[in-house]
C-alpha cells in the first residue's frame, strides 16, 4: 500500500502582540465637538478620558491618530 505524501506544514504566524500596539503613541481622544487630546498611549488615552467625563466633556471616545485627522472635516 502507497502511502499519500502529506502538503508541508506551513511555519506559524508570528502572533501579533496586542499589548505593543496599545503602547504605541497612536490613540486620540474625541468628543463630539472635537479632538480632545492625540498622539498618546491607550493608557493615557483612558485617563485623559476620565478626566474629560469628570469635566462633563459629551462623546467622549478613543480612536486612532488617523481617524481623529479624518474627523476633522
């Protein structure tokens, strides 16, 4: 009996890091009147956040660098 040669196995993907990414001074903070805050770690991001909602700042969310550029028109 001939024995049915077998593809090769593929070599892993190199998991992609979240905790690098989050690092990165790529996150923006945004309200509904305008960007609050960019250029910042995801960690300062939630604190400048924080601070923003004590103040009663409306729509506050995170978003990339590029998305906060783009929200400017």
């Amino acid at each position: 009996m001939l024995e049915a040669e077998l593809p090769p196995v593929p070599e892993p993907i190199a998991p992609i890091d979240p905790a690098s990414e989050l690092d990165e001074l790529r996150w923006a903070v945004v309200s509904f009147v305008r960007t609050e805050a960019s250029g910042l770690s995801y960690k300062q991001a939630l604190q400048w956040m924080s601070e923003l909602d004590l103040q009663g700042v409306a729509g506050l969310c995170i978003v990339t660098n590029e998305a906060a550029e783009r929200n400017k028109a």
